[in-house]
C-alpha cells in the first residue's frame, strides 16, 4: 500500500467514526446547529491529524481502531478552528476545501456556535471511557489537547497573526517572530497530535519526546508548504482561496527568506523530522512518508 492509500485509507475510518461521534454526541439530526457542524466537520480533508495520532500509536503497538477516538478529537479542535478562522472578522475566507466556508452556507453566529460545539464535543469525546480505558491517560490526553489548542497554543497563535494583519503589529516582524507565530498556530496541534499517540501507547518519556520533536519539525515543515502553496499555488487545486498573504503583505517565511531559502527550510525540517524518528526502525516508514508528503505540497 503506497503511502497515499495508506492515509486515503486511514481518512476514511476518521470520517465514520467523526460522523458516529457526531451522530452519538451532538445536536439531534435535523437541528440547524447539527447540519453547520456536519459542514464544518464532515466531507473533506485529508484528516492528516488524526493520521498522524493513530500512526505514532502504531509505534507502540497501538492498533488504529483504539486510536480513533483520540483523533477524533484533535480532528474536532482543527475543524472548529477552522470554522472560526474563516470569519469576516478573522481571515474573511469563503472557501474551504472547495466548498462554502461555514459561514457563507450558513451564517456568522452560527458558524460561531458550530465552533463551539466542535471543540466541546472534542472533550467529550477525550473524557469518554471508549477513548482509552485509562483515565489517567485520558486526563494526560485532555491536558495535551488543551494546551496545544488554548492560550499557550493554535489560540495565541491565531492572536499574533491577527494582530499583525490587522493591528499592524509589530510593525516589521522579525524571522523570530514568524516562526513563533506559525509554532503555535499551526505548529501547536501537529505535534501534540503526534504526541498523543505516544500517550495512548504509554511510550517512555525518551521516545515521546522523541515523538514530539517529530512533530515539530513536521509542523514547521506544514506551514513552510502551506505558504508556499499560498504564494505560487492554484486556488482550484488548493481548495481554498491563494495569493492572499502576498495581497494582505502578510509576513511569511516565504516573504521573509524568498521561496528558495523557504525552500531550503522545508527540506532542513524534513531531514529534522526524520531523524527524531531514528530509534524506531521500519516501524517509523509511514511517518518518514508524511513527513515527505507534507514537503512535496511545497515542491
């Protein structure tokens, strides 16, 4: 199985167990909460969270069918953050995953409201018993989630990104402070998800921060291809609006460094990634493969 059916695959059990979670734990069908949640969650995207969660469980003997529910998880923290991003009042996109942004098929307050069910619904879905039996693993799993998605991370994040467009602030942003940016509005939840397969396997505290450090990298890498796709990428293929950073003269590392040094970026935090990976032998092949992919989006 090449590695893109291997995470077609692994998208396809995301999506059904995203759609029996929701079906299990959200508003009852037919509810207009219940359908912008659908949209927000279901019929799109590579699911390349919740991959990676069951794909550095797999390093620990995790069988995919115990790490779902985690995934599931750190799935319906991005969508929610997505749904929210999306507003006039944030990034103004109309365009997600080649379809409306929840907001335009629906409205603003209930793209709002759909975020914020979204991301209550990852905590249940955390704290739940089928998750892992364990609740210390499942308190360990919470706390992970939260950190990474809340004030410390993805939130702050997306805090200093609007404040640069929108506040002009810093006035002449700095290499340091992109980088910090992007580690914790894209960055933050990567490597926790990776983490977090860690956690369900009970790793040791070597080869989880091991797992960590993978994360990192790959998330660097992620938001070097991302901005790579938004500066020389089609918006039909990309699936959502490109060419906005440049238009906005929004402080990237693309724009800081120029696309070949950008590039050379990307190749370093590959070969980065790679090695943290190392003490893991073969069993790391598939994680060696997304760090690749995430790479070639930028290629």
């Amino acid at each position: 199985m090449t590695f893109m059916q291997r995470l077609g695959a692994a998208a396809g059990l995301i999506e059904q167990r995203l759609s029996e979670l929701l079906a299990e734990c959200g508003p009852e069908k037919g509810e207009r909460l219940a359908a912008a949640m659908q949209h927000a969650l279901l019929g799109g995207g590579k699911r390349f969270r919740p991959f990676l969660v069951v794909e550095t469980a797999a390093l620990f003997d995790v069988p995919a069918e115990k790490a779902l529910d985690a995934g599931a998880a750190f799935e319906c923290v991005h969508c929610y953050s997505l749904a929210h991003d999306d507003l006039p009042s944030m990034d103004d996109d109309e365009v997600r995953r080649g379809r409306p942004t929840v907001h335009k098929a629906f409205d603003e307050w209930t793209a709002i409201l759909a975020g914020d069910a979204l991301l209550t619904l990852a905590f249940e879905v955390i704290a739940r018993p089928q998750t892992h039996r364990d609740p210390a693993i499942r308190a360990e799993l919470a706390r992970l989630l939260a950190h990474a998605s809340g004030g410390r991370g993805m939130v702050l994040g997306q805090m200093l990104d609007l404040a640069a467009d929108k506040r002009g602030e810093p006035a002449s942003p700095t290499l340091d402070h992109v980088r910090r940016l992007q580690a914790l509005k894209t960055g933050a939840l990567l490597a926790a998800s990776c983490e977090a397969g860690a956690v369900l396997g009970d790793a040791g505290s070597d080869h989880r921060a091991a797992v960590r450090r993978y994360g990192e990298h790959l998330g660097l890498a992620f938001q070097i291809a991302d901005d790579l796709l938004d500066a020389e990428g089609d918006a039909e293929t990309v699936g959502k609006a490109t060419g906005k950073d440049s238009a906005a003269g929004k402080a990237t590392l693309v724009s800081l460094l120029g696309i070949e040094a950008a590039r050379a970026q990307l190749d370093e935090a590959v070969r980065g990634a790679e090695r943290e990976l190392e003490p893991f032998g073969e069993k790391a092949a598939t994680l060696i493969e997304a760090a690749r992919f995430t790479a070639s989006r930028g290629h």
